[in-house]
C-alpha cells in the first residue's frame, strides 16, 4: 500500500521531499556507502531539486541516475537534462549519469545506460502524469510490457519517443518518493491510491512507497 501525506501548496511538498531525500542519503553515506538515486524530469520537481541545493549534502557520495529522458538533441529546451543541469550545483552534476539519447542507435545506449546501473536505487523520486503515466511509461505504449531490460525506447508521446527505466528496474529500488501536485493530477492520484493497474504508475511494485501530493492534487 502507499502512503499518503498531504501537504498544503507545491512549495511545502516540495520542502517535504526535499528533507526525505536528506534523511535518506543520512542512512548510506555515514556508514561510508555511496547514495544512489534516480530522478524524474518535466516542471513539477524543480522546486525539490532547489531544496535539495540548499541543504548541501555531500554530492561526493551521491551518485545520480535519470529516470527518463525525451530523445532531443543536447541543449534542446525540451529535455530533462537541461532542466536538471540548471537545478543542481557543478559537484552535484560530476555525480549525474545522464541517458546517452544523442546516440545515432537509441537502443544501444539505453543498453549501455543499463550496465552503468546499480544493483538497486536507494531513492527513486517518480512523477505522476494526468493520463496515470510516470517516468516514460505512458498508457498503451509497448514499454510497459518489458520485463527483461531496465531501460528501454518508448514510442512516440507528446511528440517525442523516450529513454525509460522499466519496471523492473523501478521495482527493485529500496524506497520510491512520489511529488504530485496540480488538480489536474487528482484522478490520477485518486486511480494510484486504488492499485488500479489501468494507469501505468500503479505498476510499479515498491514496498516503500509514500506519495506526497498538494492540497489540490489530493483525492481525499
């Protein structure tokens, strides 16, 4: 089951995730571990990745993976990258490992982008799409059927095709931290709460899961 916990506005969801994200990096790094995450991309997670900026934890031990990223050239406006790249400080960056989608054969590089993963994230942050969609693994596409690859190409969507995580790569992570905000995610989140495996976020098979939504994107 998820756990839920409703905040008031984005910013304070936001702030919410931002101290998960310090708790759990708390756990790996005292011990001498390196920290292991995978993040997600669109508008929605940039006030998070700002908190997280700010309470300067140590990016030498943190070790960072993309969930999915849109197949665009380098510098192109519509790619998570060029989001991500304005979020995080330079040491934060040293730590990325960002989906090679330049490659002229995106198949290869999603299995290149596989053999760099680790053997389990200690932290996935997953958005939540309107149509029940997070990471790239949108509603019909053919990804959401892989169950022998941890990154695979979508098809088309909005335009684009993706480089994905695939379930089973989610699915192995020890906690996985949802940031939902906007009323136009509320039947999504309501369908997500429920297990209704007809949206492909409901998918993801985490015993650690909590959802953390703004008072607009509650289904309560």
């Amino acid at each position: 089951m998820i756990r839920l916990e409703v905040l008031p506005d984005p910013e304070a969801a936001a702030v919410r995730v931002a101290a998960l994200v310090e708790e759990s990096v708390n756990r790996v790094v005292p011990r001498g571990g390196r920290f292991a995450w995978a993040i997600s991309g669109g508008e929605g997670p940039d006030p998070m990745f700002r908190r997280v900026r700010a309470l300067e934890p140590p990016w030498s031990s943190i070790d960072t993976w993309q969930v999915d990223e849109r197949i665009a050239p380098l510098g192109d406006p519509v790619r998570n990258r060029t989001r991500q790249e304005r979020a995080f400080p330079p040491p934060a960056l040293e730590g990325i490992r960002w989906m090679p989608v330049e490659d002229e054969d995106p198949e290869a590089g999603a299995a290149h982008y596989a053999a760099t993963l680790p053997d389990r994230f200690d932290l996935v942050h997953l958005g939540l799409g309107a149509d029940g969609h997070t990471a790239s693994l949108v509603p019909g596409d053919p990804v959401l059927d892989v169950v022998d690859r941890d990154v695979a190409i979508s098809g088309p969507y909005e335009g684009r095709r993706r480089m994905t995580l695939t379930y089973p790569a989610l699915s192995r992570a020890r906690r996985v931290v949802w940031l939902v905000t906007g009323e136009e995610k509320r039947e999504a989140v309501r369908s997500l709460l429920a297990g209704d495996r007809s949206i492909p976020a409901a998918r993801v098979s985490v015993a650690d899961q909590l959802l953390i939504v703004d008072g607009a994107a509650s289904a309560a």
